[in-house]
C-alpha cells in the first residue's frame, strides 16, 4: 500500500516559488495584482450595493 506524505515547504522555498526572476516578471506580477486589487474593490462595491438595495445595475 502507498503511503501519501504531505511535505509543506518552509518560508525559504515559498519565497523563491514567488519571486519574480527577472524584471519583466516583476512587472506582470505587479500588473496581476493591480488587476486583482481592482477586480476585488469593484466587488465588494457591487456587494454593498446589492445589501442596501441600490442594484439597479444588476
């Protein structure tokens, strides 16, 4: 019977799996986070409106 062993890597290698390498990638990875950034305020906006019954856009 197989074993499955869940290893969880330390601090060092989740650094190094999330540093860009090069500046290009830097930059993309900055991009995507502004992205997400906007993408989570205009939900939440949305949210807020539905609650207090202002979804006339929905």
């Amino acid at each position: 019977m197989a074993h499955i062993i869940e290893v969880v890597p330390n601090d060092t290698e989740i650094e190094a799996m999330t540093t860009p390498r090069n500046s290009k990638a830097a930059e993309a990875m900055q991009h995507k986070r502004e992205i997400k950034k906007r993408l989570e305020d205009y939900l939440e906006r949305a949210e807020l409106r539905r609650a207090l019954g202002d979804d006339e856009l929905f």
